[in-house]
C-alpha cells in the first residue's frame, strides 16, 4: 500500500513538472510561461478552479501567470492569443481533445486524481469495433468497449455490462480521453470498489461514424450543439444495433440485472429515453448533468410527425420528378422518423418503474446550467412516488464533474 502510494507521488510529482519546458511548480501552485513576443494579449483558459486569467507580459516576450494552490483533479488548459487563435503547449504531448478544441493536460496528485493516472495493477483492454447500422447514410459506426484485465483469462465467465454514453459534441472516444474510463476501472476493480464489467462507449453523434480521423468516410469535426443527435434516432437503433453487436461479440450477461445505462448531458437524455422505452432491458439507470428533454412537447412531436409524413407522400406523387424529390425529401425529413421516442414520458416511466430499477441515479452540479431541468424532472419523479438516488455538488456542467459521478456511480452497480 505505502509502495503505491509512494509511486503514485513520484509519478504525478513528474507528470505535473514534466508538462512545461519552462514551467515550475512552487510549493503547489503552478507557473505557465508562454512565449509570445508579438502577441498584445495571452490569456490562461484553464478548467475548474484553475480558470481563465489574463497573462503578464515579461520583458523577454514570454508571457506569465502564477495559479493559487490547485486542489486535487485533472485540469485542462490552452492559450487565447489576441482573442483570435487558441493554441496549445508547444512541445507538450499531453494533448486532450474535447469536442473541437484541444487542450493541454496535468494531475495534481491526490483524491480523486489517484483513480484519473496509469497505476501499477492489472490493466483493462479497449477495443473499438465498428458494427452495422441503418443510420441515414452511414453503413456501420464505432464504438469503445473495455475489458476488465481478467477477461480473456476466464473464458466462460459472462460480464454484467454498463452502457457509458458521452455529451453533445462527443464521441466514442469522449469518456476514454476526458473521462479517464480506463484508468478509473483498472484501479476501482483492482481496490474491490467495483465489479469487473464490460464497458461500452457508443458514438451518440447523428451526424457522424466516428471520432475525427478515424472514420475512412467522414472527414467533418463534431460540434458542439448536436441537435440533430436530439431527434431520437440514436435511441431508437440503439437496442438494435449496439446492444445487439455487443451481445454477438462479447460474453455479457443477458439480463436486466446486469446491465447498466448511464450518462451526462446529451448522454443523459438518450439514457433516460432508452431506458423509459425500454424497460425491460436496465435495472441500473445514471444521469449526470442530464438534458432531460428535447423542448418538444407531445403536441409538438405528433405536428412534426405529420408534416414530415405529408410531404414525404406528397413527393412521392409528384410527376415524373416524384422519385427524384422523395428521395431528395426523404433524405431531409427521415430524421425526424423516430422523434415518437419522447411522447408520453410519463407512462413510460410508469411503466420503467413496475417496479422500480435497483438504482435510479442523477447527479448534477449546484452552478449548473441544466439544474432547471433536473428539478423538473425530478418533480415529475417525485410526483409519482418513483424512488431515485440524488447526487448535487459544488460546480456546473463539466468533466471534473463528471468524474467524480462517475466514481460514486460504478461502486452502486451490480450489487447482486
């Protein structure tokens, strides 16, 4: 115990001074130096408590800023010069992308960042298969999936699984890269905190197969506002198409006491929704930072239904264009198809909880721009009498976060 906990000092010791060419940390706060001699502005955007800071300038170009002592977490940072380019560390390999912009990374050592860094216990597998999907056009699409460090050593042992989806914007990629998934599962499963289980981080992105530069078809960044994720296509094929390729290819236990959905922001809102349509297939439900609806009420979904329905019909008996605009039409309103997924919430759930899953879990940040929506729903939960498990923090809409959802989320599952 007291050797990993000196190695685990050592390592983030190295890790947070190793960042910066030029950079030192003085008695816990951390110096950034950027050279800039022609720049009239440098400004810090740094995550969390480190935040955004306007530099000094120094009489050799270089541009500084001291932070006050930073408490334990993974931060993320990159420069603003002249309030026109964003630019990382130069030279520096710890480089994060989140969505469409990168980021610059480092630890401070302690809790929780001990669960966030390579520890010396047995390390998981990821593997990031692409599977079949009716998706308009697109004929598979990626996703990541873990492996606990045990499984290819028990090859008759079947794994309960949790389905770990990412925000608006992300990808297959976001909770392996950000969420530190990997590194949290190795050392939770190692310290008997979780149990060993599979975990699937599907691309909940409509518009897109895969993370950037991996897909041999499409080439666009994501953006951050992904309202066409928003139209319930993804929650509809999900059942279909990426429990069903996990459960061909991965020895999971097929049953609802050993599958878990969870996750934040966007990912909260295809959680809710898979699982309220589906309550048959998850007995253990997470929120975090949950978007928990789309703006559209019943009323709105059947009007869009119908609008799109008509003129579809309508194209198809247009003279001789007709198959050109159907298509054409077609190819436009399709994703309005499954929008039916949000209708009539509140039988839905009703029917999620005859009975109750073993765990409903939302949490959610006290500064956090969703709040308004979680009340709401937990109102509509409360209503009802469904019981739930209710996690408010400190903090807004953010990975240091979600993290830390994270990691009093896992300890909850499975729990037979």
């Amino acid at each position: 115990m007291y050797m990993r906990l000196f190695t685990l000092f050592i390592y983030c010791f190295l890790t947070v001074i190793g960042i910066y060419a030029s950079d030192r940390v003085r008695q816990g706060m951390i110096q950034f130096n950027y050279y800039a001699p022609m720049a009239k502005e440098v400004t810090l955007q740094g995550s969390g408590v480190l935040g955004k800071h306007k530099m000094i300038r120094q009489a050799n170009g270089t541009w500084a800023y001291t932070s006050t002592v930073l408490p334990p977490d993974m931060y993320t940072y990159n420069y603003r010069i002249d309030d026109e380019v964003t630019q990382t560390e130069p030279g520096d390999t710890c480089v994060v992308r989140d969505v469409n912009q990168y980021l610059n990374y480092f630890f401070v050592p302690g809790w929780p960042t001990d669960y966030y860094m390579e520890q010396p216990v047995a390390h998981g597998r990821v593997e990031q298969p692409w599977y079949p999907s009716r998706l308009q056009g697109m004929a598979q699409r990626r996703m990541s999936v873990y492996l606990p460090a045990e499984y290819d050593q028990n090859p008759d042992k079947r794994y309960p699984v949790l389905y770990l989806l990412h925000g608006s914007g992300g990808d297959e990629t976001s909770w392996l890269v950000m969420g530190r998934l990997r590194q949290i599962m190795d050392l939770m499963i190692a310290d008997g905190k979780c149990q060993p289980m599979i975990v699937v981080m599907p691309n909940g992105n409509a518009d897109l197969d895969a993370a950037p530069g991996e897909s041999p078809y499409m080439q666009a960044m994501p953006k951050a506002n992904n309202v066409s994720s928003m139209t319930g296509r993804i929650e509809a094929a999900f059942p279909s198409e990426v429990m069903t390729y996990i459960a061909q290819h991965y020895r999971t236990a097929e049953d609802k006491q050993h599958r878990a959905i969870c996750g934040l922001s966007l990912g909260g809102l295809h959680s809710l929704y898979i699982s309220a349509n589906n309550p048959q297939l998850f007995d253990y439900v997470g929120l975090f930072s949950p978007q928990t609806t789309n703006a559209l009420n019943d009323k709105k979904i059947s009007g869009i239904k119908s609008i799109t329905h008509g003129i579809k019909n309508l194209a198809s008996q247009i003279p001789v264009v007709g198959e050109k605009w159907e298509d054409k039409l077609g190819r436009k309103f399709d994703k309005y198809d499954d929008i039916e997924i949000y209708d009539s919430i509140d039988q839905k759930l009703s029917m999620q909880f005859q009975p109750a899953p073993q765990l409903y879990y939302i949490a959610v940040g006290k500064d956090d721009y969703v709040m308004k929506l979680v009340t709401m729903h937990r109102q509509r939960l409360d209503a009802a009498g469904y019981p739930y498990v209710y996690n408010e923090t400190d903090g807004g809409h953010s990975w240091d976060n979600w993290r830390r959802y994270l990691l009093d989320f896992l300890p909850r599952l499975f729990k037979f």
